[in-house]
C-alpha cells in the first residue's frame, strides 16, 4: 500500500456494477466482502478495493474521515 492509496479510497468512485459512482470508501462492507470471496478485479481497482476491504474488516473506516475534507491536489 502506498499512502496515496488512502485519498484515492476517498476521492475514486466505484467504475461499475450495483455502486457504480460511489466512492470506494462509501461502499457496503457485504459488497467489498463478495470481492474477497469471488475475486477482485485486476489493477487498480481491485487493488483499492482490496485495501478498503482490508480496513472495513478490522473497523477502521473512520480513518478516512479526515482525508475526505482533504482540497484533492491537481
């Protein structure tokens, strides 16, 4: 993990399915749990979603809460 991959969770909207458009963090520990048992998706998705997975699961969720305020850098 890279610690730019803690504001990309924050800043990276969901690309498809059920959640598309919703921000990574924002996704349902049920659905970031359904990766875990059948796959992520190659790259970079499947990379964050992995990670956000990875936190949801040991209740560190509100980690993110202060980088969501965060001016995203351009």
């Amino acid at each position: 993990m890279k610690p730019e991959d803690l504001l990309l969770l924050v800043t990276r909207q969901m690309p498809f399915g059920k959640y598309k458009g919703r921000l990574i963090a924002d996704l349902p520990g049920h659905y970031l749990n359904w990766f875990a048992r059948e796959g992520f998706p190659p790259g970079e998705i499947g990379r964050l979603l992995a990670l956000m997975q990875e936190i949801d699961h040991n209740g560190l969720s509100p980690l993110l809460d202060p980088l969501r305020s965060t001016p995203r850098m351009r």
